[in-house]
C-alpha cells in the first residue's frame, strides 16, 4: 500500500520546479546543453548532413543534387528512482514540516539524477550498480565518440586545443568542456612560461568556473566516473546534446511491505516509512562527430 504525495498537498507544482533547477545546476551536460521537451514514449530528433555546397545556377541551367543524409537519433527516456527508509514520526508532523521533510528529500533526489544523466549518458552505466547497462546500448559517449586525444598530464592545454581541432575539422564549433577533476587540476597547475604565475588562476582553490578562456567550462567527477580514462569531453553540447524530463517526478510515501527488497524486512514492523522518488529522463547525441574525448587510455588505429 502506498500513498502518493499530490502536486495540490504536499508535493506543490513550485517544488518540482525547483527540482528541475537543481538538475540543470548540477549536471556538467545540463549546464552546457539544452534541454528539450521529451514525451513520454520518446521521440525521433532528425538530423541532416548536407555533402555538398549550394550551387550557383545558370540561367536556363539545369539543377543538380546537392547530396546528403537524414538520420534519426531517438531519445526514449529511461526510469530512475532513488528511494530511502526513513522514521514514521514523520507521518504524524505537521503539514509544514512534511512539506520541508520532502523538500530535503527533492533537493537530494535531483542532484541525484543530475548526477545519474551525466553518469548514464557518458559512460552508459546504472549510476548505482557501476555496471555497463544494456539498455543504453548506443546512446553515450564512450561508445559513440570516435574522436579521441591522449591525456598528458603537463600539457592539457594542448590536449584541449587537439581536441577542438578534431571537432573543427569536421566543421563543428566548440561551445563547452566537460572536465574531470584530474584535467581542472592539471590545468590549475599550468604557469604562464617559465616563471610561477598560474596561466588559470581562476581554478584554484576549489573555485566554481562557468567559463576558461571564453569556452564553457564546467568540472565534474561523472566525467571519469567509476575510475575511468575520461579526462575531458569537448565538443558542440549547445547543439549537438539534448535531454529532457518525460514525466512528472512524483514523491511516493510508503507505509507498509518491503519496498527495497532489503533485509531490513516490514517497514511497519520497524516503524519506519519509504520514500522514493522516480523520474523519466531521456537525452541524444545527435553528432558522435561533434565532440571528442580526452582520455587516458589506450587510443587504438
């Protein structure tokens, strides 16, 4: 048995708002791209590839066929929850402090998920279990992006520059660098020529930085979650990267069973209550070719 907290009560519409705000504020690829509406069955974003240039046209000159591609990139959202057990005094607390209980509980559940999508669309893995996911099968970067730049730890700002020209020689422009926390140090670190000014001192000392020499800049551990050989993503996100919420993020209170198949056993039984939070989320790269990866691994061809 469960009771769903409504929008009308204790779950009011300006806190699904807010959650959607805290998403875009702690996700390295929602701060760098857009989002985009995404129904609930998913949709088809169509992309064109033109071959050719336009042609100049003669007078009583015939046309000819440019060439080129359409291709559909689909973004069916996928399910995340994030649930825990907490005391049933809060059953019995004032409708006030319910409201505030839940709005910890929301603010804690949308870095979650902001978390989950960078960790999901970067690596293709479930956020929790660390495991590659089947179900994202061709829809990250690790699987997608080609373009790929060896990390050097004394040099990253030549690293970034590598990278952009990757993404530029397939005429992209380059809008945005996702960086691990290893990549912000390295470049932390650079002196301007031989002497111990810092080239970014902006970086240092743990400082929030929206932007590094005019590119958008953000850095996040999901860039080489799970210990991987990430080191940085550079490439067109305000473009080429959508994503979107399909569903309302509707807070569940669970009052009886076991919810979370866990040892713990009945909630009654120990006087306890769930809360689980769920969310729809759906998200595409429309160009693997619009981007480019700096890592540590071993680059093969």
């Amino acid at each position: 048995m469960a009771a769903t907290i409504s929008k009308g009560s204790l779950f009011p519409v300006e806190l699904a708002d807010q959650m959607i705000n805290l998403v875009r504020g702690k996700s390295s690829l929602a701060r760098l791209s857009g989002t985009t509406p995404v129904p609930f069955v998913g949709k088809d974003v169509f992309t064109f590839n033109f071959d050719g240039e336009v042609a100049l046209v003669a007078e009583n000159a015939a046309k000819s066929n440019g060439g080129g591609t359409v291709a559909p990139v689909n973004m069916t959202p996928v399910k995340v929850e994030y649930g825990m057990r907490v005391s049933d005094e809060f059953m019995y607390a004032s409708e006030e402090k319910r409201i505030q209980y839940l709005q910890a509980f929301s603010e804690g559940f949308a870095k979650k998920l902001a978390r989950g999508l960078d960790i999901m669309a970067f690596h293709g893995v479930d956020p929790r279990s660390k495991q590659v996911a089947s179900s994202l099968a061709n829809k990250y970067f690790d699987a997608l992006v080609s373009q790929k730049v060896s990390y050097n730890s004394s040099t990253p700002q030549d690293n970034v520059v590598d990278a952009i020209g990757l993404v530029e020689a397939n005429e992209h422009e380059v809008n945005g660098l996702a960086a691990s926390p290893a990549f912000k140090t390295a470049l932390a670190n650079l002196k301007k020529g031989s002497g111990d000014e810092l080239l970014f001192p902006e970086l240092g000392w743990g400082a929030t930085v929206g932007q590094l020499n005019g590119l958008p800049f953000d850095a996040n551990s999901t860039v080489s979650f799970n210990s991987g050989d990430d080191r940085a993503i550079v490439g067109n996100f305000a473009d080429y990267f959508k994503w979107g919420i399909a569903k309302d993020m509707p807070i569940e209170v669970i009052q009886y069973g076991n919810p979370d198949n866990s040892e713990a056993g009945d909630l009654k039984g120990h006087n306890q209550v769930y809360l689980r939070g769920e969310a729809y989320i759906g998200w595409g790269i429309l160009d693997p070719n619009a981007f480019a990866i700096i890592t540590a691994g071993q680059i093969s061809g």
